[in-house]
C-alpha cells in the first residue's frame, strides 16, 4: 500500500497533535518560569477585575490601572523592606548550624539520662558523625544559595516584572486576543484549535481555581504562624513566615518540610521544651486548615486522598523537580476527574466534551442527569 501522509495524518490526528504540543512545551522549558507567573498574575487579578467591575461604575481600564499600580507598590514594599531582613536571617541560620548540633546532642543526652531505656534508640539515630555529615550537607547546598542570593532575587524580580508586563497587556486587550484566537477556527490550524482548545481552558481552569484556593490557605497559614511564633518569642519570624508561605503551596508534605526550620531555631534558642511548642502550635494550625480552611475554601473541590496525594509528590519530585511537587496535585486531579473520568466522592463525575460542542457537566451516578 502506498503510504500517503493525508492519510497517516488522518489517522493519527490527534496523537500528532498532542505531541506537536508537548514538543512546543519542551522547547519553552527556559520561559517556563515567567508563563506560569504570567498566568496565575491573570487568573488571580480577573476575578478581581470584575468583581469591581460589577460593583462599581469605574471604567475596566481604570480598574485594571489602580489594580496593578497596587500591586507594584506592594512588590515594591516587599523588596526594600522585607528582602535585607530575609537576607540577614537567612546568613544567620547557615552561620548557627555547628550551635543547633550542639543543641540536638545537649538534648539527645538529657533524654538518655531521663530514659535510660531510650538510649539505644537515640545512639542509633543520632550521633555526632551522622549530624555532622547532614550539617555538612545543609552548608554544601546552603552557601551556593546565599552566595548567589543577588543574583536569583534579581533574576526573580525580573520574571516577576515581565509577568506583570504581560499579564497586564493581556487583562487589558483580553477581548480581542480572545476573538483573535478562536479565529484560528477558520484557518489552517483548524484541527489544532478545535482537539485542544475545551481541554487547555478547562485545564487552566483547573489549576487557577487549586492555586487561588491554595493561596488563601498559605496566606491564613502564614499569618496563623507568624502569630504563633510572635508569642512563643521566638526569632527569626520573617525567614519562618516566608517558609511556611511557600511550601504552604505542597499539600501535606509541604507542613512538615515548613516545620523543621522552626523547630530547629527553637531547639538553638530555646532547647527542647520551646521546641515542643512549636509543634504543637503547628498541629493546631494543621488542624484549623484541614477542618477549617480546606472545607471552607475548597469546598469538594480538589481533594484527593493523602497517601495518593504523597505518592504523586514523590513521583513529581522525581521526574520534574520542584514543578512536579507544585504542579502534580492539580495536574493529576484533572487527569482523574477530567481525562479519565474517575468518579467522584461525592457520586459525582464529569462528562467528555461532546462533537456538539457541549460544555462538560457533573452528572449524578444513580438519575445520570447533571446536578450542576
């Protein structure tokens, strides 16, 4: 038979395309740092954009300038104030990581002589040459970082620039690069538009709504922290307070990674007794987020269970680094409820676009008619 490329085209459509998308993704790996701020800038400032919009009588530009201007004078602020301090703590926790040694073995000695009975346990998880090697460890990656410092905040001030550059060009002529785009329909690149439009929007929506929910629990989360640490007097509560902010945004695994910094300062401060405070001062907020925050800001939405949610940051790590543990959770839930078609908890699950064009619907699992 003779091969005709029409033909194998027809025939494998939509694997061509998707993988014609995936090589586009690969070859902008370099920007994908400033795509993705880009991004959440957008989906973090439209809602607000038309919430004043249809609460007030402000013209859309207007509301888009004053918004924005907000929003540099507030990275502004963050940079001159909060950076230099952020800084010193930072120089100053890599300098008191031989103290917190000395600290642990204090401790670890006061437990042997209180338990007697404990004192193998401790001699086999805690010795001097076992922390002196993870000391060594935290300096090898912890120096590169603080030596470099300058340079990644002004690199990382410079992506967050352009993203504001972007995302503001793009909120302002949203319209008609929305028109632009979906006149793609009518041309050459009909067959990509119409196999992959209704998954990106759907999938960017997705990942706007995880991480608009999850910002609002990192910012209750590292407020809620930053309190605590304020009145168990402990220093330091800046650096703490980034911390717990950011891995705020790795579900589950990311509470216990944000723990260890301040444990450690209140063990070099404080010894064991503070120590102990802060994890429960952590456990309460844990709590207040899973029974408070998730239910109330995420609804039903998002939630997968927490050893699937491990795994998926385990494999993500593995594979993609940092992104995959940010990314992963968002993006397997799509490919769950979305792709595959996964039921619910709740008894619900989404129905596959339709050629008609029809938008996806939750469908009851027992009447198979949509409930929302």
């Amino acid at each position: 038979m003779e091969f005709r490329v029409d033909r194998f085209y027809r025939i494998n459509r939509r694997v061509l395309i998707w993988a014609a998308i995936i090589a586009l993704l690969y070859i902008l790996r370099d920007f994908f740092a400033l795509i993705f701020i880009t991004f959440l800038v957008v989906s973090f400032t439209l809602p607000a954009i038309e919430y004043f919009q249809r609460n007030s009588r402000l013209p859309r530009p207007l509301i888009i300038v004053v918004l924005y201007l907000f929003i540099l004078a507030g990275l502004s602020g963050l940079i001159y104030y909060i950076t230099p301090r952020l800084t010193a703590e930072a120089t100053g926790a890599a300098a008191e990581l031989t103290a917190i040694q000395s600290r642990i073995l204090g401790i670890k000695d006061d437990l042997k002589h209180k338990y007697p009975s404990l004192a193998p346990i401790l001699d086999e998880y805690i010795e001097r040459d076992q922390l002196q090697g993870y000391l060594d460890l935290a300096r090898q990656k912890a120096g590169p970082v603080l030596a470099t410092s300058a340079k990644f905040v002004f690199k990382a001030v410079t992506t967050i620039l352009l993203a504001l550059l972007f995302s503001f060009l793009i909120v302002v002529d949203l319209t008609r690069l929305t028109d632009e785009v979906r006149r793609l329909r009518a041309s050459r690149l009909r067959d990509f538009y119409e196999e992959t439009a209704k998954p990106v929007v759907r999938f960017a929506s997705v990942l706007a709504r995880a991480f608009r929910a999850q910002a609002m629990i990192a910012v209750a989360n590292a407020l809620l922290t930053m309190l605590g640490l304020i009145i168990l007097g402990l220093p330091k509560v800046a650096l703490l307070t980034i911390i717990v902010f950011f891995f705020s945004f790795i579900p589950v695994l990311g509470v216990f990674i944000s723990t260890i910094p301040a444990v450690l300062v209140a063990i070099n401060y404080s010894g064991d007794e503070k120590a102990l405070a802060v994890i429960v001062l952590v456990t309460i907020i844990h709590i207040i987020e899973a029974y408070g925050l998730n239910p109330i800001i995420y609804g039903r939405q998002l939630k997968l269970n927490p050893v699937l949610v491990l795994i998926i940051l385990f494999v993500g790590h593995h594979f993609f680094g940092i992104w995959g543990m940010i990314l992963g959770v968002p993006v397997s839930y799509y490919f769950l409820f979305y792709v595959f078609n996964v039921p619910k908890p709740d008894g619900g699950y989404h129905l596959p676009d339709t050629d008609s064009g029809q938008s996806t619907q939750r469908v009851d699992k027992d009447q198979n008619t949509p409930i929302c």
